[in-house]
C-alpha cells in the first residue's frame, strides 16, 4: 500500500485516508477491549475480603460486541470495495499508457506508440530504463509485464503497487499531483539483485515535459546516426585511444576514463561551467589548451598532419554522448 503520512498522488491519498480511518479504529477496539481487561482484572480480581466468582451471561454487552464489529466489518468491506473499483479504474482519464517490463534486475519502459514519442526512424518509440519521466497531474496507466520472474511495481507516494507476472498482463495507474521526483522499488523478491531493482519516477510541469522529451528523442537518435558510428571510429584509431580507457574498447592510462563521460557529474577536466555536454565537449576537443593551459590534451591533428576538421569532431562527440 502507498506510505500513508504522504500521499502524492490522487490514488495514493484515497487508499491512506481508508488506511487512516481502519488505523483509528483498530486503536479505538483495542483501547476499549485492552481497558475492559484491565478494568476487569482490577475491580473483579481475588484479594482480602473480596471472593471471585464467575459471571454468567449478560445479554446486552452480548449483543453489543456483535453487532458492532458486525457492522465495522460491513462498513470496512464497502469501503474498500469502494478503492478497488477506483485502483481498478485504469483506463477512464488516462493520458497516456506506458509499458513497465521487468526483467532481473531493472524495470524498463517503453512510452507510446504515438509520433511525439517517435524516433527519426518513424519505427521505432522512445524507450528507457529505471526512471519514468511522467507529466504531473495526469493519470498514467501502466501495463505491467515480465520476462522472468514474478516482479512488483511499487512507487508508494503515488499509488498501490500491482505484480508483473510471466505470461500474463496486468494494469495500474499512478498519478503526481505536483512535479517532483518519486522513489520506488520491485517489492516481490525476485533473485540476488532484488534489492536494486530500483524505479525513479519524475513527474514534470508541460514546458519540462516537453523539454525532457526533446532532449531523450535526441539522445535515443544519436545511437542511430551514422555520425556515431564514425565517432567511435575516428576515436580507436586517433591518438584518443593511446590516452584514455572506454571498457571494452581501449585501454589508454593517460586521460581519464570516458567509459560513462555522458552521465558525468564533474565538469570538464575540473572546469567550473565546462559541464558535459555537446557544445562544451565540441570545445574541449577542438582546443582543451585554450581552456585550461598546461593540460596534457593537446590540439589534435588528423592522419595528414592538418588539424581535425568540423565534422570528425562532430562525431567524436556524438559518440561520446553515448557513453553513460
């Protein structure tokens, strides 16, 4: 069930207010049924000048204590099929639907088949993995699915949590009333790698939305344009490969590791404002001395001697930007 001191979400608030009520009534039962032990125990007990004796039957405390949790029972019942029909209500609403697929041990998502998702192959839609970017105050539906064993989609602050079952398809919903970042987890043991199967949900105004969008169709693009793989080759057979180590391709000792240089937090060689991107690793590459003088990256040249030209390193750094 959702964690029921803050509820983010429309689903996740319905479900911890029946929480709530079912809490403060347990707690009222177990106050009265505790205090009458108690009470009991005290007034009724054997001591000096006082004889226990049993008591037999009284119609009324009888009567009381069955028809009250009788009709706790039924109340609760009503109510909770009342949240049912609402966490069972996937589709009415709905924005959009996203696939959820997991797979030992990370959740992957595969966003609509619809053309503002789609890749510039026109065949292809945006995918992603461990972290689902959704528009805040929308109702997602999820369909859930698995390629091994029994997973568990679970994001408590925005709703309950559903199995995705070999063979089998099943649906949920979740909705962010605000934008924000919700944590979530697997919560059906599912191997060795159970406990980091993560999911991170990001739930963003319409202009970050559509901002995030444009920026993952990009990137999504960028492992099918040709440039990259020119990128990766100008990369092995330059000096680039003699200095620095991408695993599983070149083993240079002398730069740094660009094995996940995309996703890198640090800026550039140290340079405060020189962070990791397109525009600032096109100038490191073409001059990393007239940014930081004295560093071991020199101006580059090509086989012939001249220097390297626009478009070879247009491509190194796009390829870069595939390493994450």
């Amino acid at each position: 069930m959702p964690w029921p001191v803050d509820p983010q979400g429309p689903l996740a608030r319905s479900i911890a207010d029946l929480y709530w009520l079912m809490f403060g009534a347990a707690i009222v039962v177990l106050a009265i049924v505790v205090g009458a032990l108690v009470v009991a125990g005290i007034r009724f007990r054997e001591r000096p000048g006082h004889q226990a004796r049993q008591y037999h039957g009284n119609n009324l405390l009888e009567l009381i204590w069955t028809v009250v949790p009788t009709l706790m029972v039924i109340s609760f019942s009503v109510l909770s099929f009342q949240r049912l029909t609402l966490v069972n209500d996937v589709d009415s609403g709905a924005a959009m639907t996203i696939q959820a697929i997991g797979q030992q041990w990370v959740w992957n998502f595969q966003y609509p088949s619809e053309s503002k998702y789609a890749l510039s192959d026109g065949k292809t839609y945006l995918s992603g993995q461990a972290e689902l970017h959704i528009p805040a105050g929308q109702k997602i539906k999820i369909e859930l699915s698995s390629k091994d064993v029994i997973h568990s989609f679970y994001v408590p602050k925005l709703g309950g949590q559903k199995d995705a079952v070999p063979g089998r398809a099943t649906e949920m919903w979740i909705q962010a009333d605000r934008p924000g970042t919700y944590a979530g987890q697997c919560i059906e043991f599912c191997g060795t790698g159970h406990a980091d199967m993560l999911i991170t949900v990001v739930a963003q105004n319409p202009a970050d939305y559509d901002a995030w969008l444009a920026s993952a169709l990009k990137d999504a693009n960028r492992f099918s344009d040709p440039a990259v793989a020119k990128g990766k080759e100008f990369f092995t057979t330059l000096a680039c490969a003699g200095c620095h180590t991408i695993q599983g391709l070149t083993g240079g000792k002398i730069g740094p590791d660009l094995t996940h240089i995309a996703s890198q937090k640090t800026p550039i060689a140290g340079i405060a404002g020189l962070d990791v991107n397109e525009a600032n690793l096109i100038k490191w590459i073409s001059n990393a001395p007239s940014l930081k003088p004295g560093v071991v990256m020199p101006v580059f040249s090509n086989k012939a001697g001249g220097p390297l030209d626009d478009a070879t390193i247009n491509s190194i750094v796009q390829f870069l930007l595939t390493l994450k």
